[in-house]
C-alpha cells in the first residue's frame, strides 16, 4: 500500500486582515483583558439560523469565521455604495455610503410602493418622502455649515404580512432632522418624532433599528437643534464626525447628483449654466440590512461545544436537546456531519461546506482569508464492522470523476469514516453524547499514475 503524501497549506497571496483569537479564549496577546462571556443571539427562520446584531456579526465571524453573510460573498461586508464613486470622491474622507441619483430614485420607489402596498394613499405617500427625502447639509461637504445628525435610530415599517416565519427586516427608516434656531427643541418631548405623533405604537424589537406595529406612515419633518453635538475644531470634529457616520451606518447616504450653477460673467449676461456633479447628502429611504447566516453544524456547535449561541424560535429559546433533534428533522445528516465538524473543529482546522467541490466539508487552516482549503471531505458513520448503509455509495467512474475534481482545485479528497460501535441503537443517537463513543478514521484518496510510479524505479 502506498503511503499517503502531506502537502503543507496553500497560502493566499494577499492577506488584507490580521488573526484574531478564536473563541472563547483569547491567546498569544501581551495584554490579555478581563474574562468576560458573553452569550450571542441568533434565531431560527425558514430552517436557518441568522444572527441580527451588527457586533456579534463582527465577533462571530472574526473570532473563527463562523456563518457568512446573507448579501456578500463570505465576510458580511456588505455595503451600498458605488466603488467608482467612493475612488472618485476619495477626497471627502467620509464613511458614508456614496451612490448614484439613478440608485437612490430605485430606493424612493420601493419606499413608496411598500407604503402604498401597506394601505397608505398615494398623495400622503408622496407627501412624506418628498419631505423625507430633502437635501440635508453635510460637514465634510459645507466646510463652515454643519448640521449635526440625530443619533438614535427611528420607526422602521414591519414587513410581517411577507411571511411570518421568513418575513425579511428591509426596513423603511423614517428619521427626520433638520436645523433650526430653538434651543429647547432637544429638551421638549414633543420635539422627538417618535413621540406624539399619534401614528401608531413603536416597539424596540430589532438591534437595528424600531418596528411600527401597524404600519404608520413616515412622519414630517421636525426641527431639531443639536448645536450642543457639533465638535468645536480640529481633530475632535473628524473624530466625532467619524463615529457618528459610523453609528448612523446607511441611514444617511451621499448622493452623486448633477447641479446647474448659473456661471459669472459673460456667461451669466446669456444666463448659460453650467452643470456640475455634487454630493448632496439625504436618508436613505429604503435600509438593507445584512445578517449573518450559520449552518446547522456552525449553529450547533456554538450552542453545544462553546456555549456562547443562544437560538430563539418565535422568542423561545432553545435547548440541546431540541436542537438536535430539529436540525436532524431538516437535515436528515446533520448528526454524521456534525461530528466530523466537531472533531475537525476540536482539531483547529476551520470547516466549510463543501457543496460547491461535490464534498461534505472543506477544512481550512486558520480561516478561509488566510489560506486556501487543504482537504475536501466525505463523511460516512459505519459500524466497528466498517458495515452500514453508506450515505453516497460510490462507483469507480463517481469516485474518480470527484478525485479528478479536488486535484483540479489544488486539494486532497479525504474520506471520514465515523465509525461507531455495533451495539448503539438510535435511542442513544438521538442525544449529542454519543459522540463520547464515535472514532473516526480518515483516508486521503490519491490518483495513482502507473507510468509515473515505473519512472521514479526507473531513477532508482
């Protein structure tokens, strides 16, 4: 029998990110912070789990690349703006989403189709993104004018009658703020455009933003005086301008709009205009959020192995117990999968579904940034007897022609055989503590190449 050859890694040439310490324990730092835990939210929808919060998105995915995001190809980076614009006006030094007028008019009709979809008349929709959609002053933009910007998020519009188990939370934001010369306006409640409007009951149900119950149009704008936010001068303005961007995420977008500007001289005695391209700053009437999604194994193996993953059905949180018997309901080989996930995870590798390859799994050292897949898997549980009814029986041509593939991809076909006693009955299977009695033996499949093989003779 031949032995199996190790290759190391296949490093990527580009690395834009830095290791950070997988969870739950940090390591290989010189100041290591105080222990804290800290348990994260996802919930079940549609048979997926998706986590909501923005920070925990961040930890879960940079702590050990877990789940990837819902609208980007893995890392949930997803934003709005245009590339060619944001190089364009790279001089502005913002954080703001940069778009096109034709992208932002497709966001004000969806805005006002769901408003008119949800009961609102058309003259009352119009009336209220006209008023939402105002041009607002920015301070990067207006050098010595600056307008402050509203902090706290307001109401979105509650998609609900999309699906109750898989409604998708693209919100309509309706924040309105504006300057104006009263300098009690902050104080007063009836300042606030969530109080006192009489439109409907606000609930704080999602991280990202306010849900109205029963679909409450967008309110008027509001005067706010907020001089007691504006940064005085120098760094502090850039600093604070900086995280208030941050926070406001895309509710504020710049917009890339044609401006005709009455030229001075000879030109403005023919009163010839001249047209030039501006950043006009306005809401974003229609917010897309991106969430993070875990498969089943990512999922359980937070809950069950590390202990940081609450999942929440329909408010309800979930047990062990329940999750594993559920995942096994939607996916009749979660339990097989799952444990070559736990052992290849308990090991340090970093696993990937492997669909895209005709695998199981794709094992990664350190995380998918960092180096290309080492190995493509197959994962079969058998019996000590090496006995069972096998999940992807292969045939000669099947198992070549998926050989062939992984060689073409640079990676090695392994097959992972959990191999468990003969005496288990499914009564045990049914609770995650029989892998305590599962071993695992792993094959890596190489072509061999008859006339190669009879020339490195030859040379000895």
């Amino acid at each position: 029998m031949a032995e199996a050859v190790f290759h190391a890694p296949k490093r990527k040439r580009k690395v834009y990110e830095c290791y950070e310490s997988p969870l739950p324990i940090p390591f290989g730092q010189d100041h290591v912070p105080k222990k804290e835990f800290k348990l994260y939210r996802a919930e079940m929808m549609n048979n997926n789990v998706i986590v909501r919060n923005t920070e925990e998105i961040k930890q879960l995915y940079g702590k050990g690349y877990f789940g990837k995001g819902i609208l980007s190809r893995s890392r949930p980076n997803f934003t709005i703006s245009d590339p060619k614009l944001v190089a364009k006006w790279k001089d502005t030094r913002t954080s703001m989403p940069i778009i096109t007028a034709k992208k932002y008019q497709r966001g004000v009709e969806w805005a006002a189709e769901l408003l008119c979809r949800q009961g609102q008349e058309e003259s009352a929709v119009h009336s209220i993104l006209q008023d939402y959609t105002k041009p607002l002053e920015h301070p990067c933009l207006q050098g010595s004018k600056t307008t402050c910007f509203q902090d706290e998020l307001s109401s979105a519009v509650d998609l609900s009658e999309e699906g109750a188990a898989g409604r998708e939370k693209l919100s309509v934001m309706h924040r309105d703020t504006a300057e104006s010369g009263d300098e009690d306006s902050l104080s007063k409640p009836s300042a606030c455009p969530q109080q006192g409007s009489g439109q409907g009951t606000i609930t704080a149900n999602n991280p990202d933003g306010l849900t109205v119950e029963d679909a409450a149009p967008l309110p008027h704008a509001q005067p706010v005086h907020c001089d007691d936010l504006i940064p005085q001068h120098g760094s502090q303005q850039a600093d604070l301008l900086s995280a208030r961007e941050s926070r406001a995420g895309h509710e504020y977008v710049l917009v890339e709009e044609v401006v005709s500007d009455v030229s001075v001289g000879e030109a403005a005695l023919s009163k010839e205009s001249v047209q030039t391209k501006r950043l006009i700053c306005r809401r974003n009437p229609y917010r897309i959020f991106e969430y993070l999604q875990l498969s089943l194994e990512e999922a359980f193996f937070l809950v069950y192995a590390l202990g940081c993953l609450s999942i929440h059905y329909e408010e309800e949180p979930l047990t062990i117990m329940k999750l594993w018997k559920a995942f096994a309901a939607v996916q009749p080989s979660f339990r097989t999968t799952y444990m070559a996930y736990h052992y290849f995870r308990s090991k340090g590798w970093v696993p990937k579904v492997g669909l895209k390859y005709g695998t199981d799994l794709l094992l990664y050292r350190k995380g998918p940034p960092f180096y290309h897949a080492s190995y493509s898997v197959i994962v079969e549980l058998v019996d000590d007897r090496f006995e069972g009814s096998l999940r992807r029986p292969f045939s000669w041509k099947s198992l070549a022609a998926l050989s062939r593939v992984s060689l073409n991809v640079s990676k090695e076909l392994m097959l992972c055989y959990l191999i468990k006693p003969s005496t288990m009955t499914d009564q045990e299977m049914a609770s995650p503590e029989c892998m305590k009695r599962i071993k695992v033996q792993e094959v890596i499949v190489t072509r061999w190449v008859s006339s190669r093989e009879r020339s490195d003779h030859d040379e000895l």
